[in-house]
C-alpha cells in the first residue's frame, strides 16, 4: 500500500504523541499536534479532520502498514500505545523485507566510489547496518562491473557541480600523446560514461568551432574555477540526440551514419542479438551458418573496437572502407604475433 509524504508526517506524530506517557492524549489533542506537525514540514495551514485521524489510528493498528500498534483508548477517552516500548520506528522485519533491503545496499554501493554521492554514502552505511544488525544478512546476488581504481574518480563531484551551478573550469590535462600537461578553460556540458571510464564533455574556450569536445578524468591533473570567464551554456544538442548515431564517445559532426553490414557466426549470434551493438541494429537475414545485421553508424573507433573484439566471430560486409580498416587492424596483429617470439619455452625432457 503505498504512503505518501503527508501520510508518514501523521504516522509518526501519532507515534511520538502515543509513545510520550507524560501526557493524556484525547482525539482532538491529536488532531491539534498533527495539524501543527503538518503546517511545521509541508506549510499546510487547513488542519486536519477527525475522520482522517481515526482513520490513521485504526491503520495504524492493522496490518495493511505491518505495524499492527496496541493503541488503546483510555477511560473511552484517552489514546496511548498499550506497550510503552513500543514505536512504529522498532517494528522488525520481514524475510522479504530483508533481502529487498540486502539487494538495495548492493545496488546503491556501487555508487559510494563516486564523490558526488557522498551524502548518499552515509545512507547507504545505515541501510547496511541495520540490514547486518538483523542477523539475516545474505551474500549480494547483484554484481556490477566496476574499476574502483580508475584514476579522476574524485573529480567527479566538482566537475558535477560545475555542469549543475554553471560554471567554467580550468583544467589540467594531460592527453596519452602529450609530453606535458596543458591548461584548458573548459565548459563542461554533462558527463559521459562508456565501458567504465568517465569522461566530460563541453567546449573549450576560444575553441568553438572545435565542437563538443571529451576530455577523460583519467587524464586529468587538476581542475580549478576559471576566474573572470563566463560560462558558455548548451544551446546545441542534448546528450542521448548527441550519441544517437555513434558506438562510445567519438562524435564527428561532418560525418553522417552510414549502413553497416556485418556477418555473425552461429557461436557468437545469440550474444549479438540479445545484446545489440546499437539501437539501430536490425537482423537481415538469417543462415544456417550465422546471421548478417545492419547498424546505422558513424565509422569511429569504438566501432572498429567493438568489431574487433569478436575476432574471428564477426566480419565485415560493408561498407569497403571498414571493411579494409579491420582487415589491416587484425593482420597487424597477426604480423606481430608471427615476429614475436613467445617468452615460454618449451622445455625438452632429460633424457634417460
């Protein structure tokens, strides 16, 4: 049964009123303390009716929440809990309840790495303990892929505050290709995740005609406000239109998506399907040897990437370039597999 927010203000004014022995509770008493708990937290001024209050009460005492309360009525007058130890906050829970709780912990922990979502981590350190404290604590059956030790993790809150308040930055960056660091002004938009590493992506000052550019927080060295530079808002694209036609981050706007033919073997047709590379993959046609699918793509390098991934289990029919691209990709690295000797030798026996 679902409660909304005014609902669990009454509940637990009524609990705190039948919980406190150091007063005689009447209805309209009740009435009075939860129409002021009401106007304190959600600004409502019209009070609350009596139906609504004996309702609450007899809700309270039935097992539709699961807090089935001993209220009592005093003297066919005055409300109070029957057990004096009991509180709406101390009802024990369920074996559902409990491993629902232990499969929440699971989901919300893979948040703690994140900086930005430290206040959640607090929250998700009780939920923990109280989940542990029950003694019916389970092994998780949830596990996320995660790469806890990727580097720039920490400056997520800042550059999440930047694209929330609005504000330029002055990073620190140093790409795989740079002898040195470089500091750019930079005007981060939002923040992009593909294949567990985070990267921003926004305009860099004076560099407009650059486009949107992605800068990954592994690479980043510092980041500091940018004094006296005003910030260059997102009156582009959003970020789902912005990646609709690509495979991970590499955007090129002078490039349009192009039809992508690939041959899948039998082996690895199930896991294509059942996973699309993309939102436009569409299946062709099928054989008794594997299956030929269409994406509709820019031809960047996570796709070659992806393509590559599958070996042997997937080939390109089209178009030619990409074709050629992954042909010479993997016969380089076949090239180097063949003038590359292996450091394990095989060991001859003694002879006897």
């Amino acid at each position: 049964m679902p409660v909304n927010r005014n609902a669990l203000i009454r509940y637990k004014t009524l609990d705190a009123c039948l919980r406190n022995r150091q007063r005689k509770w009447t209805l309209d008493d009740l009435i009075e303390r939860v129409s002021e708990a009401l106007y304190e937290y959600e600004g409502i001024d019209k009070g609350i009716s009596r139906r609504t209050i004996q309702a609450d009460l007899q809700l309270m005492r039935s097992d539709k929440l699961g807090y089935f309360a001993p209220i009592v009525v005093l003297e066919k007058k005055y409300y109070r809990y029957e057990d004096p130890a009991y509180s709406i906050t101390n009802i024990p829970l369920s074996d559902g309840d409990l491993l629902r709780m232990n499969e929440a912990v699971e989901v919300l922990k893979q948040f703690k790495g994140f900086s930005h979502f430290s206040s959640l981590n607090e929250v998700v350190q009780k939920l923990e303990d109280h989940v542990y404290s029950t003694g019916r604590k389970s092994a998780p059956v949830i596990d996320f892929e995660k790469n806890e030790g990727l580097k720039g993790l920490h400056f997520l809150e800042e550059l999440y505050q930047a694209v929330i308040q609005k504000k330029a930055l002055q990073i620190r960056y140093q790409s795989f290709v740079a002898r040195s660091p470089q500091v750019i002004t930079f005007h981060i938009w939002w923040l992009k995740e593909f294949k567990n590493r985070w990267f921003a992506a926004g305009v860099q000052k004076g560099k407009d005609k650059q486009g949107i550019m992605h800068l990954a927080l592994d690479r980043m060295v510092a980041i500091n406000p940018a004094p006296n530079t005003d910030y260059i808002p997102n009156e582009m694209t959003d970020a789902d239109g912005y990646y609709r036609d690509v495979i991970g981050v590499t955007v090129s706007e002078n490039l349009r998506a192009i039809p992508v033919k690939l041959f899948v073997t039998r082996l690895h047709a199930p896991y294509v399907e059942t996973k699309p590379l993309h939102h436009s993959q569409r299946v062709l046609e099928q054989r008794a040897e594997g299956i030929v699918i269409q994406l509709r793509v820019q031809h960047n390098y996570e796709l070659e990437k992806e393509i590559l991934g599958f070996g042997e289990g997937m080939i390109v029919l089209a178009p030619e370039r990409l074709r050629v691209a992954i042909r010479q990709r993997l016969q380089a690295g076949l090239d180097a597999y063949t003038a590359t000797e292996s450091p394990a030798q095989s060991v001859e026996p003694a002879s006897a």
